[in-house]
C-alpha cells in the first residue's frame, strides 16, 4: 500500500467510530496489505487520537491463545494502543450504544513502576518493571463488519480495543502465580468461560516481555503508570444491553462490568 492508501484506510476506521457503522475488511478492499501497513494504518489512527487531545494510557496484546491464532493463521500475537476514555469504572453504567459490536474477555492487568523499552528486555526486567497486577474486562469491539477479521484487519484496528474495566484488588506479582490462576467468567450468574493464566503465551509475563520488546523496535516505550492489557484466560462473549459481566480469579479477586442502554439503568 502507498500512504494515501493507507490514510484512506485510517480514515475509513475513524469514520466507522464516529458513525457506528462497521466497514468491510479491509483485506476486500485494498490488495496486498501487509502487517507494516496494518501497524501503520493503526498508528495515524492513534496520532489523530492524539491531536484532539486524547492521552495514551496502555498497551493491549491480542491473539496470544493457540486457538486464536490458528483461527488466524498466525504464530504471533498483535497489539493496540489504550486511550484514556477507554477505561470504565467497574459496576457503573457502561453505554452499549459506544460500541459497534462488543464482546468482553477477561485479564490479569499490569500496572508499570518502571518504563520498559526493547528489544532485549529479558522476564527479569518484566517482572521488575511491574507495580502490581489487577482484575481486568477487556472491552473488544471491532469496526469491521460482522467481526469477519484477518490479521491485518484486526491490526489495523487498534486490535479490535474497546474499552478496559478495571477491578480494585490490586496484588504484588510475589503474591500470585500467574500461570496457575484461574479465572471464571459469567453473565448474569450464568458461566460462560474459565480459563488460567498459563493460557496467555504459557505466562501473562511473557505476553508483556514480547510487547516491551515488539513495540521496541518501533521506538516506543511501556511507559511508567501504563495499563497492559496481555490477553485473554478464556474466549470472549458478546454483551448487550442490560448484561452484567464479572470475573473471578483465584489470589487476585474480581471485578464487574454492568452494561445498559445510553448510560442509564439496565
């Protein structure tokens, strides 16, 4: 793709924000798209979020289960960019009406005490850059139509990010061991996946070392206070209006995320 190609792409993207219509992906659209021009793509997303004055406030890595990425056909996760109106308060109303399509998954967050920047950040480094780790919902929306992705598509996209709904029981990393905790998801009390930690790239620590390092090569840096979302312990479930979505987990406590009409009661 050539840069004009790529800034109408970018701007298809925002205009389905704005408009709540999904696009067509984006690999129907254009011919050859390459990972470099879904990053590309997705970071004049990010510079325009920026220049009306939104703040950056995290990463996300997505596609770090097995089954993710056979759907996919890839071997490596993705990544997105966490914007301060992203993150939603746990059990205060959350308006369907911002999102296009939304589905939630739960996450052990990552809150940083210290910057990390690669390539060539080692687990030690990981683990020593980590304030604590929190309950997490990670809100995952996408523009293109009928969440029919590719990997560029899904890139492209800011990696499907949506929203973050963060719990308020936050532990040291010596606390828990996050390959062996697991976590239950529900719906309205029903159970609509569990999963564990280890399900996360064999460790959530991993997922983190893999982003310090990946978004390294790129000149960018995790910075100190970010949230990094690292993936998913179970499939994602779409929401509606009026669902009430809560996850728990072994050593690390819950969190909920009530959903409504408008922002009003559900």
């Amino acid at each position: 793709m050539d840069d004009t190609a790529r800034r109408h792409a970018s701007q298809a993207l925002l205009d389905a924000y704005a408009s709540k219509t999904p696009i067509a992906p984006l690999t129907e659209t254009y011919e050859n798209v390459s990972v470099d021009d879904a990053y590309a793509i997705q970071l004049m997303q990010i510079e325009t979020f920026i220049e009306s004055g939104r703040t950056i406030k995290g990463h996300k890595v997505g596609l770090t289960s097995a089954a993710m990425q056979k759907m996919l056909g890839v071997d490596k996760p993705d990544y997105g960019h966490l914007v301060e109106d992203f993150f939603y308060l746990e059990h205060l109303p959350i308006p369907t009406e911002v999102f296009l399509q939304p589905r939630v998954e739960p996450e052990i967050a990552f809150v940083l005490k210290r910057s990390l920047q690669g390539p060539g950040v080692t687990v030690a480094e990981a683990i020593a850059s980590v304030d604590f780790v929190i309950p997490a919902l990670e809100i995952v929306d996408s523009r293109i139509a009928e969440w029919k992705i590719s990997l560029v598509d899904t890139i492209a996209d800011n990696a499907s990010s949506g929203a973050v709904v963060l719990g308020s029981t936050p532990k040291l990393l010596r606390q828990v061991d996050l390959r062996l905790t697991g976590a239950v998801m529900t719906c309205d009390g029903q159970i609509m996946g569990t999963g564990t930690g280890g399900a996360v790239l064999g460790s959530p620590i991993n997922s983190l070392v893999w982003l310090a390092n990946t978004v390294g090569t790129r000149g960018v840096a995790l910075e100190v206070g970010h949230v990094i979302l690292p993936g998913a312990l179970c499939g994602m479930v779409p929401v509606r209006a009026g669902d009430t979505i809560s996850a728990s987990f072994a050593g690390l406590g819950s969190v909920t995320a009530n959903f409504t009409s408008d922002g009003g009661d559900a």
